[in-house]
C-alpha cells in the first residue's frame, strides 16, 4: 500500500468505519488493514517495518542458478 493509502485507511478507521469496509474500498484484505491499525496503535506509524538496507541471503540454489 502506498502512503496515501494508508493515511486514507487510518481517516476511514477513525471515522469509525468497519475493518472490512475500509478493505473494500482499498481493495487490500482486511488483514492488512487490521495490521495496519495494530502497529499505528503502538508505534503511531504509517510506514512499513524498518529494512536494514542490506540484501537479502541467497539460498545455494539461487546462488548456482545464477551462475
């Protein structure tokens, strides 16, 4: 979800709209929404989990397939 989304998905759930609406009118499950709501509620973030920045492992069969 972009940040508008989710700046949107918050105004809606604040409004008082149900969890499953709000997800409609997205279009995102209402677990992403419920989520969403969950780490606003205790972190008071819109923004996705922090990243380190590093890449990710590869796995020896990605490794060999890139080779």
């Amino acid at each position: 979800m972009t940040l508008e989304q989710r700046n949107r998905a918050l105004g809606m759930l604040e409004a008082g709209m149900a969890v499953t609406h709000v997800a409609c009118n997205i279009g995102v499950s209402h677990i992403t929404i419920s989520c969403l709501r969950t780490r606003f509620n205790a972190t008071g973030l819109l923004k996705d989990r922090p990243r380190t920045g590093r890449p990710g492992k590869l796995l020896p069969m990605r490794t060999a397939i890139l080779q």
